[in-house]
C-alpha cells in the first residue's frame, strides 16, 4: 500500500515500528563495529590478542545481561522509558568508545554499548507489536530484522572506506553508531507510550486487574509459551550464529579460499536475506506462514546437507550460504521476534523475550567455543550437527510453538485489559494436527 493512501494509524504504526526498530539496526551495529574496529584500535592501543577475545566476549555477555534487565524494566516502568534511557546509554558507550584513550576505556565502552544494545532490544519489539494495527503485528516486528542486517552492509562500507587509517577509522565506525544513535533518540522523544501498555497501567490502578509479578510468568498459562519460544530461539539461533560468526573461517580455513572472497560471497548471502525478510513480511499475517516456515525448515536443512554430503568447498559453502541466506529467514530468528510478540501477554512480553534473548546469546557462546575444533577435525560433521539442529528447532516452532493460543490480538481487541487473561479461556484447543493457520 502507497504511504500517501495509508490511513494515519497506519502511517504512525509504520513511523513507530522504524524508530523502535532501530534497535535492531544499532545491535548489528554494535556487534560487526566491534568486530573491525577493535583490530583497528589493536597497534595504536596495544591490545593483546588475549584482550581482544576479552572484549568481543564482553560484548556478547552484556547484551544478554542487558536483553534480560532491560526487558523486565520495561514490563514495570513503560517501554518509551526504558528504551529512551537505553539509548542515551547506548550514545554514551559509543562516545567513549570514540574517544578511548587506552584499553581500559575500552572495557567501559563496550560494557556501555553491549548492555543497551540488549536492554533495548525487548522494550523496542514490544512496543512495535503493541502499537501496530490488526493484521500487520508480524509484518512491522519482521521489519526490524530486515533494519538489522541493513546495518551489516552499511558498516561493512565504514570498514571498507576506514580500513587502512588505523584507530582513526576505529573512531569513526564508532562515530558512526553514535551519530545514529542521538539521531533515533531524538525521533524516540516524539512516541507515544505503548497503548496496551498504558490501559493494563490504569487497570492496575484502578484494581480491574492485579499487579503482575515475576512469578506469573512461569505458571502453568505462560510457562509452556516461553520455554517453547526461548528453545525454539536458542536452538535456531545455533545455525544462524554458526553461519555468521565462522562463515569466513571456514571458506579460507576449510575450503581454501582468501578473505575477499569469503566478505564477497557473505555480501551475497546477506542480500538474499534481505530480500528473504521482505518476502517474509508479505507473507507473516497470512494464512500461508506456517506453510512457508515448515519449506523454509525443510529447505534449510537440505541447505546444511549439501556439504555435509558432498564435501566442503568454495561451491558448496556458495550454495549454503545463498539457500540458507533465504530459508533460514523464513524459518529462524524473525519468527521468533514474531512468535514472542503474539503468545505472551503485555504484562509479562519484554522479560520474557529478554530471557529468551540471553538464553540463546549464553547457548551461542557455548557451542561457539567449540565450532572452530569440531571444523578442524571435521567440517562435514559440523554441517550434519546443524542440519539437526535446524530440523529440531523447526520441529519445535510447528508443532509447539505455533500451537500455542494468540494473545496479543485479544488484548487489543479486549475492552477491558487483558494482559493477564483472567477473564479468557486462553488454552488451545484440543487437536491432533497442526494447523497450518497459526
């Protein structure tokens, strides 16, 4: 539909979901930053390669820290208010990262950075499903994932561009993501509260509903919904995590290739995953997602099989990358941004993606650590073990997660808050076949 004939709630849901998804756009920022500008920084400042994984690993761990504080914060005190301190927080850690004197300054910075970059993460998602009209909920959080690997390319152009000017470039990558950042502060100042967020606040004032507590989110009504979305994440975000962290190591470590070709071939995967999530977006509210998420499994399995079975070379990473590029965008982590807006009530929404979140960044690291030895011994194993992966996490999203009932269309469409579904029979009903409407 033509921006100039959107009704004007389409237009500010639409304004929303860009803003708010900036926070998207400034995680991947943060993460491939850091990755070249810390090599940058590496002779000016002296850091040892023992510092390096210091800091890397650093960043990671405070993401999680950071998704997990940040999302239950901002189920008590707002989401406009939690992630307008986030970013402030995220423009600060960018600023001393741009002016790092010494190593130690860069410990801070990356603390800075890596904590609201996580923190800001569920309050972001959660008011873009919130604020989004009937029918295009997944379509505007699918959004954001496309505003995430947007950032890839543009950094990768900074890295490029700075590449051969030492910690000058290393400051202005950094600069980069500060500038960003003070400019989505500046748009945030101008959204308006969560309005799902805003009644259960003024139902719980006025006593319709009681005040949530951590503990309600592990009863039996939510329980099942997060462990299936925080497992589905998890388990997914394996093979996702495995492809963009070690795609290049295994191109020149296994396949024989040089770096360019494993930054061109990874610039070819990524604009199939763009064009991937656009397709996604068209598709998330319709009837057809579940049979486009159960291809995409399927597909990306196949994807992880080829070189598992024919060998590992330049060819067959090709086609990995470029299949799994699109599938496992069908298949993966923006459903999971999707599912995690849609089964979990607005009391309880941002903690529960904020565990999620650090669940699967801890479970990331861990198989992380060891990825690089099981390549070395043998890297069609590797591909065997995500192929299972990729088929367990698909298993989970259809027939546990996609089973589980809708709440966030309730609660909207609700006349009195519904964030705790007190008044709703919110069980699924009784079937022996997934549908394939979820």
């Amino acid at each position: 539909m033509p921006l100039t004939t959107m009704t004007p709630e389409r237009r500010r849901a639409w304004w929303t979901a860009g803003v708010a998804g900036m926070a998207s756009y400034l995680d991947a920022g943060a993460i491939v930053t850091t990755g070249t500008a810390l090599v940058l920084y590496q002779d000016e400042l002296g850091i040892t390669s023992g510092q390096f994984g210091q800091l890397s690993a650093l960043l990671m761990v405070m993401i999680g820290i950071g998704a997990l504080i940040g999302g239950n914060l901002s189920d008590r005190f707002g989401r406009r208010r939690v992630f307008t301190l986030t970013i402030m927080m995220y423009a600060v850690g960018a600023l001393v990262l741009v002016a790092a004197p010494g190593v130690e300054a860069l410990y801070v910075g990356i603390l800075l950075l890596g904590f609201a970059s996580g923190a800001d993460l569920p309050p972001s998602l959660a008011m873009i499903a919130e604020s989004a009209p009937e029918n295009d909920e997944g379509k505007m959080v699918a959004f954001s994932h496309v505003l995430w690997m947007i950032a890839i390319p543009v950094v990768s152009v900074f890295g490029i561009i700075v590449g051969d000017m030492g910690a000058t470039g290393a400051r202005i990558m950094y600069g980069h993501l500060l500038v960003v950042a003070l400019i989505v502060l500046a748009l945030r100042m101008r959204l308006p509260e969560s309005p799902l967020w805003m009644r259960r606040q003024v139902a719980v004032q006025t006593g319709t509903v009681d005040r949530s507590s951590l503990k309600d989110l592990f009863s039996r009504r939510w329980l099942p919904a997060l462990t299936g979305v925080a497992l589905f994440y998890a388990i997914t975000n394996i093979a996702a995590n495995t492809n963009g962290q070690f795609s290049t190591y295994m191109y020149v470590n296994v396949a024989g290739a040089d770096v360019s070709t494993a930054s061109a071939m990874s610039l070819v995967g990524l604009a199939c995953s763009i064009a991937a999530s656009l397709f996604l977006m068209r598709i998330v509210d319709t009837r057809y997602r579940m049979l486009g998420f159960a291809l995409g499994t399927v597909t990306a399995v196949i994807a992880c099989l080829v070189p598992a079975v024919v060998g590992v070379s330049i060819l067959a990473l090709v086609l990995f990358g470029v299949v799994y590029g699109i599938a496992g965008i069908v298949s993966g982590e923006p459903m999971f941004k999707v599912w995690s807006q849609e089964l979990i009530p607005t009391a309880h929404r941002s903690t529960a993606q904020g565990i999620s979140i650090a669940f699967a960044r801890v479970v990331a690291a861990g198989v992380g650590l060891f990825t690089p030895l099981i390549l070395d011994q043998s890297a069609e194993l590797m591909f065997l073990f995500l192929a299972a992966v990729i088929l367990v996490a698909g298993l989970i999203g259809f027939f546990w997660v996609a089973r589980r009932p809708k709440v966030l269309q309730s609660e909207k469409d609700a006349d009195t808050p519904a964030a705790d579904a007190s008044s709703h029979d919110l069980r699924p009903a009784t079937s022996n076949a997934p549908t394939i409407h979820s």
